[in-house]
C-alpha cells in the first residue's frame, strides 16, 4: 500500500488527534531518516504506522494478541495498551500490507523499546516521544539531543519514559530496562 493509501485508510480508523500524532511522528521519523542514514520513505511509512492499533480497546488488544499468536508477558497483561505496538505491527503487515521487517520491528519496539532495535527502531520510537505536537518537561531536551546522537537521545527517551511509569504508578516492561541497559553497556 503507498504512503497515501495508508494515509487514508488510518484517518479512517484513528481519533483526529491520533491521526495528527501520527503524521507528526511521521514527519518527524522522515527527519531523523535523513540525519542518521535511514531510507526517509521507509521511515514515514513507519512512523505513519506506528500507533494504527492504537484505538482499539484494552480488552480487544487482548483478543487480537492471542487471535495472532502474540506472546504476551505478565505487564502486557495487566496494561494491554501496552499491546498496541506488537498487535499494530501485526495490521500494519495484514491490513496495510507492510511486509519491510524492519518497519514491523519498528512499529513493534516504539511503545518499549528493547535491547536489539535497529536504527529505524530507535528512530520510530524517539520520533514518537518528540514529534512536534509533544509537550512535556525534558522534550526540548530530546529535541536537541536527536539533532546530534541518536543513541543519547533514545538514551534520555528511555529514562523520561520511566520517569513517568514510576510517576504514574505503572508497571515497568522489561524490554524498556533491557534497552536502556544495553544502551549504557556500549
């Protein structure tokens, strides 16, 4: 499917606000593409794709993860919205007709992260975290750190997203801890 296709098809499926995140990430995956060497289509399609799941209901992530065979570990289960990311993968390929497996990695890591991600993995999700419609404590931070390194920004990314976990009383996914580890370790 091509980039207006899916464009299409995701303004259908997606609130107006989740929409304009994900052309925002979208725009802001393009960028970051162009800085650090990755095809820039490849990463607007990505970054356009990355939250397609993102509407669906708690309780239908869980029935879809299960329905497409999705390993799911116990923090997925009790915060299913976490399922976003690996069920959107899954439709991305299915429903969009994606089949790059970097771009379904990508979609797949963007809400965790992990240990192995690749360097449109790293892009999607701090395209996610900075896109222009973010407005946080610490996003300009970001913002000036993806200009230069990619792996410090995703390195800042990975500690602002579990800053707000524990802030907010959530379960912390290991992949996030794995990733960041990993990160530090090189």
């Amino acid at each position: 499917m091509e980039y207006n296709q899916a464009m299409d098809k995701l303004s259908q499926v997606l609130s107006a606000k989740r929409f304009q995140h994900s052309l925002g990430v979208s725009q802001t995956a393009g960028e970051l593409a162009g800085r650090f060497g990755v095809d820039v289509q490849t990463a607007r399609l990505a970054g356009l794709l990355h939250d397609c799941a993102r509407n669906i209901s708690s309780d239908s992530l869980l029935q879809k993860a299960e329905a497409f065979a999705i390993v799911m570990n116990d923090v997925e289960r009790c915060q299913p919205v976490l399922l976003h990311a690996p069920v959107g993968a899954f439709l991305a390929n299915t429903e969009y007709g994606v089949d790059d497996p970097d771009i379904l990695a990508a979609i797949r890591l963007h809400t965790t992260g992990g240990r192995t991600m690749s360097t449109l993995a790293k892009i999607i999700y701090l395209a996610d975290c900075i896109e222009p419609g973010r407005k946080f404590p610490g996003v300009d931070k970001l913002r000036r750190l993806a200009d230069a390194d990619l792996n410090a920004a995703l390195l800042a990314a990975f500690d602002q997203s579990l800053y707000y976990v524990i802030e907010q009383g959530l379960l912390i996914h290991p992949a996030t801890i794995e990733g960041r580890n990993y990160l530090l370790q090189r």
